[in-house]
C-alpha cells in the first residue's frame, strides 16, 4: 500500500481522475493500473471482501461486454453492481426480474397522451449506462429475449421502431444458481451474450468480520473514478494492446480443443475465442501492460469458456463440471514459445 501511495498514477481520495487520452498506449496502461487499485479499494470501502469480481467486473467494462453474476442470496450481489456503477459515475438502473414481467416492462412502450392527442414514448429502464438485471433467470423466455437485441447490438426495437442506447451500455445479471423453483433456465443464446460469468462465493472470515465492523457505521461516500467519455475511451483503445500471431494461435487452439473434448456436446464457438482474446487485453491494461501473454488468457479462461461448454450428460452424471473440462484443456494445450 506504501507503494502505491508514492506513485503518482495512483490519485489521492477526492482527486478527480480522467483518462485524458495518453499518446501512447504504455501511459494509458500504467494509467489504468493504478486506476485498477483505486476502484477495487472504493468498491471494497462498502463490499467488503469481494476485490477478484470487481476485477473481473473491470475486465468485463474495458473489454465492452456484460457479466453474469452466480451466487446465492445475501452475499451482496445488488450491493456490489450498485457500488460499481456509483464508482463509474454514470447512469444506473434496476430490473427486478419476475414471473410476471413483460417485454414492455423493459424495454418501454407507446403511450397515449391525452394532451398532445398523440401516442408518445415512455422508455423502459433499459435505457441506461449500466443495467443490474436483478434474478433474471426468473421472468419467462419472452422477457428474457428482450435483452438480447439490447446486449448484442445497443438498441432495442419497439414497435417497429429501432432506438439507440446510451453508451456506453453494460448489463450486470444476477442470478441464483441454486435454487430451480419457479425460475426459467437461460437459453444458451442468451447465456452467450454475457462475455462473463462470475462466481460470487462467501467472504472469508476476516472479510466478514470486516463488514460486521463497516456496516456498524454510516455508509461511507463513494468517490466517482470514471465518466462516460473516459470508458469509450479505454475501449476504442483496447485493440492497441499488443498479442503475438503465437497467443492467436494459442486461444484458437484452446477453442479447437474445447470442440473435440470428449466430454463436451459444444465446444467455445469462433465468438468465444473473440471473447477470450478482448478479455486477454483487458486484464493486461488494467495490470499495467500494453501487450498481454498466456497468463492472460489462462486467467479469463473460465469466465469466458464455463458458460459456453455444454457437457455432455453422461459427462456430467460421473460429477465433470466446466471448471474441470477447462482446466484439462488448460494442461493440454502446449504454449508456444516465441
């Protein structure tokens, strides 16, 4: 922490931070790590415990995608997506996902007013810069499918007409992995919009003590890092971030492996290996590089590959998850030296 103290990329509580676009990509890198260090301690100032999602959120940011977030209920899931919108300093809004909830709920609808003797619209809380989907797994297909166009293409459709969103655009998915009643499976074209999916596990116990000790408090004020320019920003430059033709080689061989495993039904499509390759990026400009390496992408692997693979069921009976099939692929695949 000393450290970080005496470095002058690091901003000081208070500071206001901008991005300032860098001439080359190497300040930019040493920008973001120390960026990195301070949104992981804002965050952790209310969200006690929880520094590796809020990394992987930042992965997921940079890189342009959407999260899903697993967990069971009360590891403060709503708490942390709303402390890391707070943290960006742009516009926030929440979806409670529920059996009853229509298409229109999200994404808006035409309304008559009686006034101007005309129909006229009133958007859905979708529009926004990033969006907490609170449960989605439990509102019916129908409503789930109406964030699809939103998270692929940044627009939603309402009655014929096609609307842009506000950018930048980042879903945060919530989702209870352990409870099957009265819930809807996702759809795995809808599973493979999120780029990631993070697991959200239980604090370890000084973690937990620490938030008993913070939450006997006020809620302390959260300082915004971030404005809407400076996040377009990093992700127009993301693509700066230099890999070797050999890791190209690497993350296609992983995706190739995945589809011949023996245990897997469907392997990471041409869409995942994009996917492994801008989360590759991401996690070297936020650890202060501009050119990533095999531990980059060996890092995001699960993230962006667990909710991509379907297991074969037999596979699954003898007790094989994802996290298993791609740690073999992991040991399987050979990293080319340069």
């Amino acid at each position: 922490m000393s450290a970080m103290r005496n470095d002058p990329s690091v901003p000081s509580r208070g500071e206001a931070v901008s991005v300032d676009a860098p001439n080359s990509i190497r300040e930019l890198a040493r920008r973001m790590r120390g960026l990195r260090d301070r949104v992981v301690a804002e965050v952790g100032r209310v969200v006690v415990g929880m520094e590796k999602v809020t990394t992987q959120f930042l992965i997921a940011l940079v890189a342009g995608g959407h999260v899903l977030l697993e967990g069971v209920p009360g590891v403060a899931k709503t708490t942390l997506s709303k402390t890391f919108a707070r943290v960006l300093g742009v516009q926030y809004q929440r979806i409670q996902f529920t059996p009853d909830l229509l298409p229109s709920d999200v994404t808006g609808t035409y309304v008559f007013d009686r006034k101007q003797n005309e129909f006229v619209l009133r958007k859905g809380p979708i529009f926004c810069q990033v969006l907490l989907a609170d449960e989605v797994n439990r509102a019916p297909a129908k409503t789930q499918s109406a964030l699809l166009e939103a998270m692929q293409e940044n627009q939603v459709t309402i009655e014929g007409t096609t609307l842009p969103l506000p950018k930048p655009f980042m879903v945060l998915a919530t989702q209870n992995p352990i409870e099957q009643e009265g819930v809807y499976r996702l759809p795995e074209a809808q599973l493979d919009r999120f780029l990631l999916r993070v697991h959200m596990g239980y604090p370890g116990r000084k973690s937990e003590i620490d938030l008993l000790r913070t939450h006997s408090a006020i809620t302390p004020a959260i300082d915004q890092l971030f404005n809407a320019d400076d996040i377009l920003d990093i992700q127009w430059r993301l693509t700066e971030v230099y890999g070797s033709n050999t890791l190209m080689e690497y993350i296609v061989d992983l995706a190739e492996t995945s589809r011949k495993h023996p245990d897997v039904a469907l392997g990471a499509s041409p869409r995942a290996s994009l996917c492994l390759l801008r989360c590759a990026r991401a996690r070297a400009l936020l650890d202060g590089r501009h050119y990533f390496t095999h531990e980059d992408v060996q890092a995001v692997a699960l993230p962006v590959l667990g909710h991509r693979l379907i297991i074969r069921p037999e596979a699954e009976v003898e007790g094989k998850s994802s996290r298993d099939i791609i740690r073999e692929l992991l040991d399987t695949v050979v990293v080319l030296q340069e």
